[in-house]
C-alpha cells in the first residue's frame, strides 16, 4: 500500500471526508515517527546503514524516519564491534551532564541517544581513523525503488498506523469521542506488536551481529 493508497484507505475505512488530506499527510507523518521512536522487545532487521566517524559525537540521524532503530553497533579501528546501550535523553542528561562535543574526555563510545534526528554517542572518541557504528532497523514503509519516493507500507503496520491518524485527526476536529476511541485502539495495537515481538525473543536464541 503506497502513500497515496493510504490516504484513500484512511477515508475510506474511518475518516469518510475527502477534505483533510493534508491534515492526514501531516498526522501519517507524526504517527510514524511516534512509532519509531518506540522500544519494541525484537525486530528482524530489514535495513542497515553504515557511518563513519569523524571525532564528534552527535551524527545526523541516516535512516528514514518511517525505520525503527533496533541496534547501533560500535565497530573500532581492528574490526571489533559491540552493540551500544541505548538510554534516554532524561538518563543521557544525568550520566553525561558535562557532554560537550568539543570538550570531552576521548573513549570508545558505549552507549546513544536519538534526539532531535540526531545521534549522540557517548563517549566519543576524538581522533578516529577506521571507527565506524552500524545501524540496524526495521522499516514500516520501504521505497518502491530507488527512482521513487513514494513507500510502500508494510502490512503489519497498518492497521496500527491507521488508529494513530484517526486519533490525530479527529482530535485536532474537536471530537473527543472518536479521537479517544482511536488512541486507545493505537495503544491496543502497539503493546499487541510488542507482545508478538517479544515472543519472538523468547523463542529465538540472540545472536551478535556479524558481516561488517
């Protein structure tokens, strides 16, 4: 289903008004940067993108915002790699209240944050020549070739994708009864992805990334 599919599947199947279709972009866009921005227990990576770095410690964020980060991999000078601890932005605050990119004590970073389409590792080393972090994601919609920029959703995500408009739009309409209804179905689906992920954890023996 492409983006313009989408809209018609939106008023279609909740909306029925064919007036909003800005306000539908806009809330789509929303909703799924509010899903990537989620923890889900295990995804199986679709998507991967390679940064080298270059003695800083904050990078712009490389995928598109329609992907969910499931790991970033530290990778050093000789080849050796290992997953970095992702934190939020209130325990980022805490454990790196003196983080500044130009005045920091140079280490091999161990954890990051997403913040702002930004990534922060932390620490960062300061000279680097062959450090790398790989990051590796799941994508709710995927391009339907390299010449076009409409995605392609994925299935899976779609019935979730849908509440999370619905509750956009029929909020910023002034209908609370509708709008509520929707987000609690959003969180309904949500926590049922989750749930199937982490079964899907519990069955599958993690193993380190490789292939780099």
């Amino acid at each position: 289903m492409t983006r313009q599919e989408f809209l018609g599947y939106i008023i279609r199947d909740g909306l029925r008004r064919t007036d909003k279709d800005l306000e539908i972009y806009e809330a789509l866009d929303d909703t799924l940067y509010d899903i990537t921005t989620e923890d889900f227990p295990f995804q199986s990576t679709s998507t991967s993108e390679t940064i080298a770095l270059t003695g800083v410690g904050i990078y712009d964020f490389p995928i598109t915002y329609s992907t969910i980060i499931n790991d970033i991999k530290y990778v050093d000078s000789t080849g050796q790699g290992i997953i970095l601890n992702k934190i939020s932005k209130q325990q980022f605050d805490i454990d790196y209240s003196d983080y500044n990119e130009t005045q920091f004590q140079p280490a091999e970073p161990i954890d990051y944050m997403i913040y702002g389409d930004k990534i922060y590792l932390a620490p960062f080393e300061t000279s680097v020549t062959t450090e790398k972090i790989i990051i590796y994601g799941t994508e709710i919609a995927t391009k339907l070739t390299e010449n076009d920029d409409e995605p392609q959703f994925a299935d899976r995500w779609r019935e979730l994708i849908k509440r999370g408009v619905l509750w956009r739009i029929w909020n910023g309409l002034g209908d609370t009864v509708k709008s509520d209804r929707n987000f609690q179905l959003y969180q309904r689906d949500l926590e049922k992805l989750k749930r199937i992920d982490t079964t899907k954890s519990n069955a599958v023996e993690m193993v380190a990334y490789s292939g780099f």
